[in-house]
C-alpha cells in the first residue's frame, strides 16, 4: 500500500524553522531555553516538529539533549491536551500549522523565523511543556457539572428539545477542557496551592458548564447548588471582563455569553433567596 | 467512601471504561479507574458520525433491531458471533434514550424529536449524533457521570497512570494489575477482585492512522503477552476517508458521505464506457464538467452507492488510485460536499468541515476535500467470552464470564474486544459497542465479584510485590540499556511495513516479509538506549515500552492474516481473493511464545440464527452502464423484530 | 438548598469571602449609584462654564458661562444638610467603590502584551483609571472641597461664592496667567476627568454583563455603543468644563462674579431688577 501522503503540490518547498522551546525539568526546577532546528515539510504542525525534535534531541549546538516532554491526544483539536503557548499565543499545538504560525521563509538565525514554544502558564508545570490542569477539573466537580440522571438503567427518552436549544448547548458541551480561556483570562491567576483553588476564579469555562448543565431540564435540579458556587469567592463576580476568553477559544464557544447568563442567574438567584430567607 | 471489602479496577477511561465504572459503582463496588489521560481526553473523543439504534422512524419504514443485527453481521462478514451483536442492537436504543437522559445534545429535528443520519452498510436512517463530534459529545456524558460518582467517592480516579502488566494469581486468575505513575514514575501494584481492560485500539503500530497518539495496543499486548488470548488481529478497519497529515491521518467522518457527499475522481469516459484518466488531473475541480467526473462508488454500487461498508469503499478508493486514477494521478480521491450547500454542511457537519478548514486550509463547502484511506479501528482484540441465550438470540445478562478473557477475572470492553464487529465494522456501531459493553457487561462484572470465593484482599502481599517487582526490573533493563537503537526510528519502521503490509491488500510473501522485518525489529528493540534516562515524566521511557509491545501485537497481526488464506471484510488477499467458510469461518486465536512471536489456531465461529450468504452490497461490474439500476430494497431478510 | 456540605462553614471565612457577593454587587452598584449619577451632574454643572454662555438669560451677565456656573454652584450650595449628603450619598460610596475596587484590581495581572484585543485594553484602562481615578478625586476633594491649600500651585483657595474665578485660579496657577504649575494641575484635571467618564462608561458596559442585563452577543454590542455614547457626551463635558476653566480668566471671572453677587443681593434672582433688596452685612 503507497503512503497516504498526498502528492506533494507544486508549490512545497522544505524548509528550515527554528524552535525555542522553554524547559523545565520538574516543579521548582530553573526554567531553560533550548533551540532546535527543524525541517519542515508543507502541512507540517508543532506536534510534527515536537515528534521530530524527541527522535532528534539536538540543540543547534549541537549538543544532546533530552526530548522534550508535551501533552498530546487527538491531534484533531477535541481532547484539548496539546494547549500550549505558541509564540506568546495559547492555542493547540496540533492545529498550530507551521506554515501559518510561521509564515517567513527566512532561514533561522539572526533575524530568521523562530516559533517559540513555553508551557501554559496558568497551571503547575509538570516537565517542560506538560502542566497540570488538576484545578480545572477540581472546579468542574464544584459546580457539579453533570446531569443528575436516576441511574443507567433504561427509563426512556430524556425532554424533547428545540433545534435552536439544542444548538445552544451544543456549542457549550463541544468545551474540551483544554484552558485557552483560563490562560488568557487576567483574572485567571497561577495557584499552586490546591486549598486556595475553592476561593479562586473558576474562569470562563468553568462558568460556561455551570450554565450548560443548569439549561438542561434535568441537570437544572441542581442550579441552586451551582449559583450557590458562581455568586461565591472564584464565581463569576470575579470576572473582569476582558473577554479574552471567546477570542481564543478554540471551539469558538460563546463564553462571554454564558458569563451573562451566569451574572443574570446569580442575580435572580440572589433576589429568590434574599426573599426567601434561605 | 464504601466500606466494601471489594474492589474493581478498569483500565481505560474511553467510553468503554467510563460506561463500566458508572455501571459497576452503581452496582456498589468501589472501581479505581486507571487512565494515561485525564479520562475526558481519551480517545472516544474523536469519534464523528453518530451512534446507530434502531428507532421509531426507521422502524415504520420496515427496519428493526433484528435488521440492525443482521446489518452488522453481514457488514462484519460473517465473522462476529451472533449473540452478542443480537443483544447489542436491540440494547442500542435504549443507549440512545440513556444518553439522552444524561444530557447529550442530540441534534433535532423540528418538533423536538432526535434527528437522525444515513450511515454507511444500511439503506435506513438509523444514525443518532450531535453535530460531528458524537463520540467527544457521548463521552463527555460518561465522563460528567463518573465525575458525579468521583465526587461521591465510589470511583478514584487515577489518570496520568499507565497500566504496565496484568497480577495473575497461582489460581490463573487476574487479581489485580501494576501501573505506573507517569509523572512520578512510581511502579505499584494495585489490588483488585476483576480487572476490566478498556484500552482502546491499536493504531500506532501502523505508524500513521486516525488514532490518538496514546493508542498504541500496549496494554492488550500486556495483557497478551501475560497470557490472554487474542483474536482476529488482522482484522484492522482502514477508514476510506481520512485527510493525510504530518503527524496523523484526520478522520474526514463517514456522516459526510451519509449526508450526501459524493466521491469521484476527474477521469473519461470511454466510448465502451470504461473510464480512463483524465488528460489533465491536477486541474481545479470546480472547473471540471460532470461529464468528466467518475463516480465510481455510484456507479459500481448503484444500491447503496457512496454508503457502502467502509471496507469496501476503502478498497474501490485504493483500487482506483492504483489504476492511476486518483486527483492529479496521486493517492488522492475527491469527497464531495459542495453541492450541499454551506448552510446545510454547517449545519449537519460542522465539526468535521472544521477540521478540514483548520488542518488543510480549504473551505469544503466551496472545493473537493482530497481524501485517502487511513488505519482507523481495530476489530480484533482480546479475546473473550460470554454466556448466550439458549436460542442464540442475544446473551444472558449478568452472567459473570460477560466478555471475559482467556484469563478469569480479566474483561475486555470495547476496541480491545474483539466482538461485535467481525471482520468490519459499520459505521456508528463503535460507539455503541463501548457503551453496550460498560453497561451490559459492567454487571457481569459486579456479579462476578460479589460472587467470587477468592478475593485479591486474601492474596498475599508477595504476589503484588513480585508482580512490582518484576515490572521495576524490565524498566530497569531499558533504563540502563547501552544499545545502539532509536525507538521512534524503531516505532517508524514499523508503522511503514505494517502499512504497506498489512492493510487494504496484503499477501502470503508479503506478510511473511513484514513478519521478518518485524523479527528484525524485536531483535533491534532489545538494544534501544534511552535519550532520557530521568526518572520524572520521563515519555521517552514509557514509548520506548509500547514500541517492544508494539511490535509483539505486529508479529500476531501478521501471522493472523498470513494464515488466514481468504479475503473476509477488511482482510483481503491478493492470492486468495475469495471468502472460504469452510474453512474460515473461525476467529483467528492467537497467543504468545516466550520470545514475543506469535501462535495461530483457528475457533469456529458458533452457528447462529442467520446464515452466512454472499456479500455484495449488490455491487456491479465496471462495465458499461447499460441496464438500470437494481432497484433499492431492504438489504437483509423481511423478519419481524422480536 | 441543602447539599452544601462540601463547603466551609460561613464562619470560618474570612469577611470578603463571606460576603463576597454582597461587596461585589454593592462595588458595582455604588459605581453607577450614586457615583455615576453623580459624576454625570457633576459634569453638567461644571461644563456650564461652557454651554451657559450660550444661555441668553445668563449672557447678560458679561460671561454667560461664569454666571450659570455661579447659578449651578448656588444651587448646589442651597440644598439643606449639604455635608450629609457629601458624607454619606458621595464621599463614603466613593470610598467604598474606591477601597473595594484597588482590591478587587490586585486579583488580576494584565496580559496585554500577548493579548492586545481591544476588550482587553479597556479591562486594563479599567483599573487604570480606577487608581488614577482614585487619587484624582482625592485631589480633587482635597484641595476644593476640603481646602487644602498647601496641595494648590499658587495656594488659591476655592470658593463658592466665586466659583468659577476660583476654578479658574486653581488650574492656572495664579490669578494673573497659566504658571507652569498650572499647566501641570491642567493636564492632571483633563486626565484624571477623562479616565474617569473613560472608567464610567466602560463600567456601566461591564455592569450590565455582570448583573445580567446584556446576555447576547448583540446585546452587548448594543450595550456598548450606547455606553461609548454616553462616554463620548460625558468626556465632551468633560473637557469643555476643564478647558473651559483652564483658559477662563479669573480677573474677569472675578469681575462677573462681582457683578452677580451685586445684582444678587439686590435681587435673589438674575433677572430682578437692581437696587431693590438690602445689602448683606
């Protein structure tokens, strides 16, 4: 069977890029800078490049080193793993298309094209590209982002649901839990400590589910316990509204929407229990 | 937390793994999940096209669940017994209302019903899904469910942990399994009265495929090469239309062509009506006429046309780029969505149509998506077993042995089950054979161990330290190893041969070529040095591991389809380009020798309430089209469902 | 409802994570009511020194601007239990919106170098404006309100009875001409009020998101041009009413005012005849 590599277009060219990648070896490590060059074939992307620097672990002294350690999944953008900072941007690493990320043609070396890679920053480092996004799934289990089915057993069909229903949860249920959102949240701030992360801003993902789950009719059974969550320290009061989090969100979620909608609950929340004492 | 004395571990937090845990906790025992990643980035998320149940429209139209079953017996070939696919299809819609339930965003239609698609191997509507990114939506379900039992401590979850190696018993039974920390690096044993292994499908050993970059197969060749059976190895599904890449093949769904696309490569049609190539291939699609456009799926499948069985359309595909046929003579078709409409493909297809934008930069509402087949889904798996019904028609729930492995109290849900899918799997019956698996079998479990005479807390200590032991040795020798060999240069190797060996068209001196390359590779495998030696998140470790157990599954995938002498489903050779039920119509059992190669023996496939017959899909020869169509008609037998 | 279990008890928090909601909205509400409404009075008054000379009744006066000026601060200065109500309607709500608003600016760390979207710009200028805002006002207060002369290039002390000559004297520096000094507390005025309709308008955006009031899209787009209308009316006022004063002569100010309180205190209103009423000891 030939390669199911598509005949190369006429107009490829391979090429040279240079890579800087920032390294730690653990947690409370010193941070490095190691450079890479990479040759890069058309419809190459970060993760291809990373693959090829780990068979290769050589820096542009020449000397060996470690491969370098990142998150992946999918490869597809839908599992989120691969989130990582691209020359200063968060975004998937995967879908990150060296030829859009770096587009200059400009051998590396001085003045040359160099696509810096460097770990989200709002979460633990684990090793060098690898963090640990435990905080995040830590605030999904808060907000108890589930349905609170009776069980698995058969028990016949859930509601009906209007297209335009459907459309609207669909878009907040496609959240891969990558954290783009949180990255580049200012509000979002680096917390090591997990006892400090029940009074920290949940971010805008974190937010948005609460909403998902609260407009499905069954999951809604526990919006009270949800709003008690998102009107307390971390909730969504904490937002600053930079709405840097639709922007680069990957699924183009509408986080900034559900952020309304949250404020809207919390308030109507907060009037129903001012007025029934509880 | 529960104070029960049991405890079951599930290895794999894939829709399988998920699907038990729910069940099992809910059946009252404790389940430790053990996951490489965080369990909502498994590789279920990558699933498209929907999830296939029989359903109340369909059903006045004259389909059934028996129809659904016997679709996926003849779209598998035969090959799959017929119990266990019997009660998954007539379980599917309850899945289907219980995914509902858990809130998965079923697409609708007007009034509010769930909308429904064409999939491929059936002329109904049978196909549930959200959007195009069913399998990322059902499996977030799963996973909201198990965060809910996480939360209410009767499931741990221990994810970023590799399953390293099966604790058998002096009683030949699975009492437990070591794993490893892949942050830590720190090897333990971990107790349990059943391990339950849901660890997906092997892609990687083909180098690229459509895969996750953790489905390496290691874990069931773990458990292989601890002695479990495995079954019908050769059995890989090439998916026909995936979108090539540097780094992996994108799966381009099947719900493209259910939705109307059309596959055609630009060529002439001869005065004989044979089609020849096109003068200009590499020309700009949208130019040329449709009288220069070879459908070729619709006109040699004139019933079922772009929808046939994907092994089929994967090899009509390969076929024609070989003939020299393919977009610009290359190993390209076009798949078709632009006289669909944007609003209709946004609308139905988003996710997919996106993943095309965003990794080949072209819009498919406005141009061909230039697609070729890609390793895809792994029908075989470990081998296992179950009790069925007296009458064949389906299995008995909660019977303790549901698919288990060759070892007692090892279970294999999902991809590693080799059930269920035969020697093809249709499409949107992978979904739903995880999930049937979690739920149908999860109980078995939970029977099992509430049952069992023998618990893993009454195993000694020793067994486990042993079994730790042993695992901290083999790491130990691949630490410290001073041989010459790269693993990824290792692991690509491998993923070429198998490619070129062992998928659309393979042959005897073929594949007795890539079993030695295979050998060669083994031998090369035991002299890998290590460019990371480091004992914290150490990934070059933990690949340098699954490429050894890689190659072990190789060598039986190998031998697996070079002494199966026919062509069945997605096996097909060359020198023997007929199906044989005389002589197999058998699942392919291998098992593993000392020094990783492989032993084939044959199983009969059981009798089962329908008969094997010829499978076609009503295909007509490449001749001129002069007679009209066959009339489409429902594509298996007029029986009642029960 | 009852299943809150998994959270600390109230008692054990510290007080802004007790009532962390409660000084949230109250910090957004103090920021529209009364600060904002305020604020916008405020500015119509205070750019009277502009759009009163346009006023027919105030022009017979020599400078319409510094008559109705004189006019609005009057008023201002009639209303009875002035000091409460600077007290608790203004310079405790501030105080509150200014204490709360450092601190809740502390918990983010601005990102604009990576992610330079408009939005996130303004979020930044937010609590930009916020801690110039803060000292401005105090400023402000401080030198006018409270007569804090030492703070005053040139020591002016702020009068109400000559209000706007005063005004004028405390930008520029001296009653003569702009000193360089003057210059400087000129700029600092057309700052600080900028950033704070700047702080206004993009509050009253924010707010609507956080209460709820703008869910959609479009919503707050829509939102946001009236917003930016708002701000853009605001900061004309704005910067009518400190340009207005910079360049305003106090001499002649002072001259007008002379005039008005002459007139005044014949007649209690503008437009009475003279000469009728009893002097003011």
């Amino acid at each position: 069977m030939p390669t199911a590599t598509p005949n190369a277009p006429t107009s490829s060219r391979s090429r040279t890029v240079r890579f800087a990648i920032v390294r730690c070896d653990g947690p409370g490590k010193p941070e490095r800078t190691e450079l890479f060059d990479v040759p890069v074939e058309p419809g190459a992307n970060i993760i291809s490049c990373l693959q090829w620097i780990a068979a290769n672990p050589v820096t542009i002294e020449g000397v060996r080193t470690t491969p370098p350690t990142w998150d992946s999944g999918c490869l597809e953008e839908v599992c989120g793993s691969c989130t990582m900072n691209i020359n200063g941007r968060v975004r998937q690493a995967c879908s990150a298309l060296i030829d859009a990320v770096s587009p200059s043609t400009t051998p590396p070396g001085p003045g040359g094209a160099t696509i810096t890679l460097e770990p989200m920053r709002k979460f633990p480092v684990v090793r060098d590209l690898c963090v640990d996004r435990a905080r995040f799934f830590r605030n999904l289990e808060r907000i108890k982002a589930w349905v609170p089915v009776d069980g698995t057993y058969s028990l016949g069909a859930g509601p009906t649901e209007s297209p335009d229903h459907q459309a609207t949860r669909y878009a907040l249920s496609t959240c891969m839990t990558c954290g783009c959102c949180l990255e580049a949240c200012p509000q979002f701030l680096r917390e090591d400590k997990p006892e400090a992360w029940d009074t920290s801003f949940v971010g805008a993902a974190v937010i948005s589910q609460a909403v998902l789950f609260n407009d499905h009719p069954t999951g809604a059974t526990l919006k009270p316990q949800r709003l008690d969550v998102l009107s307390g320290p971390g909730g969504v009061n904490d937002c600053g509204n930079s709405q840097n989090c639709v922007k680069v969100c990957p699924k183009e979620i509408p986080l900034t929407e559900s952020i309304g909608a949250a404020g809207r609950q919390v308030t109507v929340h907060a009037v129903k229990k001012f007025f029934s004492g509880r | 937390m529960n104070g029960s004395k049991h405890r079951v571990i599930v290895v794999g937090g894939g829709l399988a793994g998920l699907a038990a845990s729910v069940r099992i906790a809910e059946a009252g025992l404790p389940v430790d999940i053990f996951s490489i990643v965080p369990v909502k980035r498994s590789h279920s998320v990558c699933a498209q096209g929907g999830i296939n149940a029989c359903n109340e429209v369909a059903r006045q139209q004259g389909y059934s669940e028996y129809e659904h079953f016997d679709e996926s017996i003849y779209g598998g070939d035969f090959l799959a017994h017929q119990p266990p696919v019997y009660e998954m299809a007539h379980w599917a819609p309850k899945i289907i209302d219980l995914l509902d339930r858990m809130g998965v965003p079923f697409n609708r239609t007007n009034e509010g019903q769930r909308d429904l698609r064409l999939f491929g191997g059936s002329l109904y509507k049978r196909t549930h899904f959200a959007g195009a990114t069913t399998g990322q939506q059902v499996l977030y379900a799963l996973d909201e469910q198990t965060r809910r039992y996480a939360a209410e401590g009767k499931v741990t979850k221990y994810e970023h942990w590799e399953f390293l190696w099966p604790i058998i018993a002096d009683d030949g039974a699975c009492r437990g399994i070591v794993a490893q920390d892949l942050r830590t690096m720190q090897i333990r044993a971990f107790r349990a009265d059943a391990v339950v292994m849901a660890t997906g499908g092997n892609g990687l050993i083909f180098g690229q495929s459509t895969n996750s970059v953790m489905c390496t197969g290691g874990a069931a060749s773990r458990c292989y090469q601890a002695g479990a059976k495995y079954a019908n190895g050769e059995f890989i599904q090439v998916h026909p239309t995936a979108i090539p890449g540097a780094d992996k093949l994108r799966l381009m769904s099947e719900s493209a062509r259910g939705e109307g696309g059309r596959v055609w490569v630009p060529a002439i049609k001869g005065p004989s009506g044979g089609w020849t190539r096109h003068p200009d291939p590499a020309r700009d699609p949208r130019q040329i006429p449709a009288s220069e456009r070879y459908y070729f799926l619709e006109e040699r499948y004139p019933k079922y046309g772009n929808i046939v069985p994907r092994d089929i359309a994967t090899r009509e595909i390969f076929n024609i780029c070989m003939e020299g046929l393919g977009v610009a003579g290359g190993n390209m078709v076009y798949l078709d969505l632009t006289h669909l409409g944007r609003e209709y493909i946004e609308r139905k297809l988003l996710g997919i149509i996106e993943i095309y934008r965003k990794f080949v930069g072209e819009d498919p509402a406005e141009v061909p998506m230039k697609i070729f087949p890609g390793v895809h889904y792994t029908m075989g798996g470990l081998w296992t077993t179950y009790t069925p019904k007296p009458d064949l028609k389906g299995m008995t729930l909660g019977a303790p042995n549901s698919m288990m492995c060759s070892v007692p109290g090892l279970y294999a849900f999902g991809e590693v089950n080799y059930q269920y899918h035969g020697a093809n799997r249709l499409g949107a019956n992978a979904l739903l054979s995880c999930i049937f698996d979690g739920l149908f079998c999860g109980l078995g479990v939970a029977n099992a161990v509430r049952d069992a005479k023998r618990l893993a807390s009454d195993e000694p200590q020793a067994l486990y330290d042993r079994a730790a032991e042993q695992e901290n040795a083999k790491q130990r020798r691949l630490v410290e190893g001073k041989g010459d060999q790269n693993p990824y240069q290792i692991a690509r190797e491998m993923g070429a041969e198998m490619t070129a060996a062992s998928t659309v068209v393979k042959s005897g001196p073929r594949l007795e070529q890539a079993l030695a390359k295979i050998a060669e590779l083994r031998d090369r495998a035991a002299r890998i040095s290590l460019a990371d030696t480091g004992m914290w998140t150490n990934q070059n470790l933990s690949f340098a591991r699954a490429t050894a157990d890689m190659l072990t599954l190789a060598d039986a995938i190998l031998r697996g389809g070079l002494e199966r002498r026919e062509s069945r489903g997605s096996h097909y050779r060359t020198d023997f380009p007929e199906r044989n039920d005389a002589e197999f119509l058998a699942t392919t059992v291998a098992q593993c020798n000392p020094d990783g190669t492989s032993r084939i023996a044959f199983e009969p496939v059981p009798k089962g309430i329908v008969e094997p017959r010829k499978r076609t899909y009503g295909k007509k020869d490449d001749a001129p089209a002069s007679k009209p169509a066959d009339a489409p008609k429902a594509p298996a037998l007029a029986l009642a469902a029960t | 409802m009852s299943e809150t279990a998994h959270e600390a008890p109230a008692k054990q928090q510290p007080f802004m994570q007790r009532h962390h909601f409660l000084l949230r909205r109250l910090h957004s509400l103090t920021g529209v009511m009364p600060i904002g409404v305020f604020l916008i009075n405020h500015l119509l008054t205070n750019s009277s020194v502009v759009w009163g000379m346009i006023d027919p009744k105030a022009g017979k006066t020599g400078h319409g601007g510094v008559a109705t000026f004189q006019h609005e601060v009057d008023f201002i200065h009639s209303l009875p239990y002035l000091i409460i109500i600077e007290i608790f309607g203004l310079w405790l709500p501030i105080a509150f919106h200014s204490v709360l608003g450092v601190y809740y600016a502390t918990t983010g760390r601005a990102n604009n170098a990576r992610y330079p979207f408009q939005d996130n710009w303004r979020y930044t200028l937010q609590r930009v404006s916020g801690y110039v805002g803060v000292l401005f006002i105090f400023y402000h207060v401080a030198t006018l309100r409270w007569g804090w002369t030492f703070l005053v290039p040139g020591g002016t002390r702020w009068s109400a009875e000559y209000a706007a000559s005063t005004l004028a004297q405390t930008l520029r520096g001296h009653a003569s001409g702009l000193t360089l000094a003057g210059v400087g507390v000129s700029l600092f005025y057309m700052a600080g009020v900028s950033l704070l309709v700047f702080h206004l308008a993009n509050g009253l955006w924010t707010a609507a998101i956080t209460w709820g009031l703008t869910v959609s899209r479009q919503a707050q787009r829509r939102w946001g041009y009236a917003c930016a209308g708002l701000g853009a009316a605001l900061m004309a006022m704005a910067w009518s009413a400190v340009i207005g004063f910079a360049t305003l002569d106090p001499v002649r100010a002072r001259l007008v005012e002379e005039s008005l309180r002459s007139a005044h205190r014949a007649e209690p209103a503008l437009t009475a005849a003279p000469d009728a009423a009893p002097r003011r000891p």
